[in-house]
C-alpha cells in the first residue's frame, strides 16, 4: 500500500513593513488557512498538516509576535487578518475557504466570519476562545483595572512571579496557569508579545449572536473539538455555540487545554 507523503513549505507573506511566516502543505482542491493560540506558531500544527494536506491546501500562519512572524506595525487589527487571508486566496487561486483555529485562534476565526461567510466552506475551532472561557483566562471579561495591574506587576518581573507563587500555594491559581505564568514571561520579550497581543486581541471579542446567524444563512459546517480537561474553554462552549445552530458537530477528547499532536490526527481525519 503506497502512503501519500506530504510535503510542508515555509514561507513569507510581504505585508507593509512586516513578514508573515506561513507553513503550506497539499495541493488538494480545497483552501484552509489555519490559526494557532497564544504563544505558539505556525509549525504548532505540522503534526496534523500532512494529514489535512492529503484533501486540502492548508495554509498555517505565525500571528502577529509569534514564531517567526517580523512585525512591525505595532497592535494588529482584523484589516490585518483580511488582506493575510486575501493573500492565501490569491496566492493559491482559490476563492472558497475553510477556517480552522486553536485556543486564541479560534477567536480570530469566529471575526473572520464577519467578511468571509459567504465563502466559507466550514469551520473548524479547536479549544476555541470566545465562546466561555475561564473568568481567569479571558481578557475580555476582564475589568480594565485588573489588566492594568496585571501589567504593573509584569513590569516588575520580580514582584509578578512572587505574587503568581504566592496565589498557587493558595489553590488560587491552577497549577496549569502557574507554569504558563513561568514559561511564559520570563523574558523582556516575552512580556512585551503579551502586553501587545491583550491590546489587539481584546478588540476581537465574536458576537456569537451574529456569528450563528452567519452560519446559519450559509449553511456552514461547524466541528468543535473540546478537552474534558480542559481548565481554560469551560465545556459549556459545547452548549453556547451548538445552541440554535443548524450543523454543529462537537467532538471531546481526553485532553486537557493542549490538544495539538500526536492523538489529534485521527478525529481531524475523521471529520475531514
């Protein structure tokens, strides 16, 4: 039996004074374009590429102050995110697209819906934020007073890792966000993405009202993949998005927040 083997390209996307890194693989006759979470990359996905890319041409792209992404604009807005998808389509030659995205990712791709709809053959939203996420997790629902004192402490990285330390030994914060607090800003680098990643993203809460109408009026397949361990998307997601919904599939598995590698593959095969 002889097996497909697909092969990843890298590149970059001019856009202004910046370079977007993507990660393409397939020539199948369907276009995705993939977006990952906080903190990760494109290559975050090459475990389940080679898979998608037996039926699609998939497009996996490095964020704004992620992977290897050279940004230079400052906070990053939907326009942003509109020309990089116009790009791809013109690019690949192809004008229907389905969306996938992980964690903050997902978020973004809910936005999207709001120009790309009619052309959107599915959507595919992996531990998707934006629906019901953790009061603790979610910048949006965060009161702007906290932010701003979270961003104090940062600012103090000293103060800020001993304040996180002395909230986890009081059950106050998981131990999930504890060693995300730790290896995720540590550095001066690290804490400058977060301070402009929260200032851009918060602009991209979904209003799921009108994001189920879309999917409704065009018809769009919806695949949910949720962990039942997961401390960061709640598993009413499950409830707030499916409710009202015309074709929602909500698939869970044994996960936790983290569900990109290896046990993914099948599932994505499956539904794909």
């Amino acid at each position: 039996m002889n097996v497909l083997k697909v092969e990843i390209k890298e590149g970059f996307i001019h856009y202004k004074n910046s370079q977007i890194e993507y990660r393409e693989v397939g020539e199948g006759s369907k276009l995705m374009v993939i977006f990952h979470g906080f903190s990760d990359k494109a290559s975050l996905f090459d475990v389940i590429l080679p898979t998608i890319g037996e039926k699609y041409h998939a497009w996996a792209v490095s964020l704004p102050y992620h992977g290897k992404t050279k940004w230079h604009e400052g906070k990053f807005y939907k326009e942003d995110l509109y020309f990089l998808i116009d790009k791809i389509r013109q690019l690949s030659g192809k004008q229907r697209i389905t969306l996938m995205g992980y964690s903050m990712g997902g978020k973004i791709v809910l936005n999207m819906l709001q120009k790309y709809a009619s052309d959107v053959d599915e959507i595919i939203l992996l531990a998707p934020d934006g629906i019901k996420t953790h009061k603790l997790y979610d910048i949006h629902g965060l009161p702007l007073v906290y932010i701003q004192f979270f961003k104090f402490l940062m600012k103090r990285p000293k103060l800020f890792f001993k304040t996180a330390k002395y909230f986890y030994k009081r059950n106050i914060l998981t131990k999930f966000l504890y060693d995300f607090t730790k290896n995720h800003f540590s550095t001066p680098e690290q804490r400058q993405r977060f301070f402009m990643i929260s200032d851009s993203i918060r602009a991209f809460k979904p209003n799921l009202l009108s994001v189920k109408q879309l999917l409704n009026k065009y018809n769009i397949p919806v695949y949910l993949f949720l962990g039942v361990r997961d401390e960061v998307i709640l598993p009413e997601s499950a409830e707030e998005l499916s409710h009202e919904l015309n074709d929602c599939k909500v698939i869970w598995l044994d996960k936790g927040h983290l569900l990109i590698d290896e046990d993914l593959k099948e599932p994505i095969k499956q539904v794909l």
